[in-house]
C-alpha cells in the first residue's frame, strides 16, 4: 500500500525516553519515599502517552488528597522540564525509526509527530537531535491526539486507510480507533504487550 502520511508518538517510539520521564516524576516526589516511587512506575507504565499536566494533577490528587492550584502546575513543570531535558538529547532512538524517517523522506510521504509532551519542547528536541526536517509537523498537548489527528486527516484530506500510527500506550491505539486509521503498537524487546490481542506490534520500527 501507498502511505499518505504515517504518525509517530515521541516517547518510546522515536526515542526510548520513557524511563527519563518516570525517572523524574519520582525525584519530584522523592520525599514520598520508596513507595510513592513504586506507585510512580506502575501509574506511569499504564498511562503512557497523556499530558504530564494530567500527571501532576492525578499525583497531587493521589498523595495529598487536594487539588493542585495553577503555581504549583507551573512550579512541577518548571522542574520537571529542568530535570529531563539534558538527558532526552541523549536517550536512544529505538530501533529502525531513523531508517524509516530517511525511507520516508526519500518517498516524499509527510511524517508527523503526535505526541502526549508540549510541542514545543519536542520541536526543539527535534532541532537538537538534527531530524526536524524528516517531520511535517510536530503536535502535542494540550490538545489530545485524538483532535489532532481529526485536525490533520482534514488538513490534508487523507484517506484513513493510508494513514498509520506508530504509538507505545493504550492512548495511542484508542486515538488511531477513534480516527479510523491504521495502527502498530511498538513494544520494547521483552515487555508484555499494553494492546488488546488483534493489534500488530513491532520493537523495531521497521516501514514497508
């Protein structure tokens, strides 16, 4: 089949990221002790692919039985983007995915990014990491994959049977449902599959 467009998550798809971000949610609320880190992990492995500001609200919520007001939204961010941004520059990308960028860029068919991170933090992760240009666009929160995938598949008028999604977590998978487009679940080499059973998955980012 000739691909329109193919979509890729940020996090665990181009770049092995994940455990980056866990890591310092944990040190955020260190003071909690082993368990709330515990707690951190498993929350963090289950809900792949949302806003860290949902993140922020459902831990504030969860250990301090409180909401959490708009400065302190700002205060977590603020140390939460100080405590990762070093260490995305070097995470690894996962397997095949810098091949597939090239392939695709060779074929003339527009990659994007649709991630649950700020937009512009990845496109100046992008531009550090030297492949913003293999990207057409680069989307993320607030606004939910789901509307920006609507938003793109209208844009540009794609047929959604020639759309396809590369995504890691459950969030992924229902926005690609939702939009009617094609889906493959990436799954790092080891670890027991987030997606129901019928759903293709790879640990290789591997386009054909």
């Amino acid at each position: 089949m000739q691909y329109q467009a193919v979509i890729f998550d940020w996090d665990g798809v181009v770049t092995a990221s994940n455990d980056v971000k866990t890591q310092a949610f944990i040190d955020i609320f260190a003071a909690l002790g082993e368990e709330a880190a515990g707690i951190i992990t498993q929350y963090q492995r289950q809900n792949g692919g949302i806003s860290r500001f949902e993140k922020y609200r459902h831990y504030v919520s969860l250990f301090f039985k409180r909401n959490v007001s708009e400065d302190e939204l700002r205060q977590f961010d603020r140390q939460y983007a100080a405590l990762i941004f070093q260490k995305l520059l070097k995470t690894p990308f996962i397997p095949g995915c810098l091949n597939t960028l090239k392939k695709l860029n060779k074929l003339n068919i527009p990659a994007f990014v649709v991630t649950g991170s700020p937009a512009d933090e990845i496109r100046r992760l992008a531009g550090r990491r030297r492949i913003r240009h293999y990207f057409a666009d680069i989307l993320g929160s607030p606004q939910t994959k789901e509307n920006h995938i609507r938003n793109l598949m209208r844009k540009y008028a794609f047929d959604s049977e020639k759309v396809i999604f590369y995504g890691d977590a459950l969030t992924d998978y229902r926005a690609a449902q939702a939009n009617h487009i094609n889906f493959v679940g990436v799954v790092p080499f080891g670890m027991a599959s987030p997606f129901p059973e019928n759903v293709k998955t790879t640990n290789v980012i591997d386009f054909s």
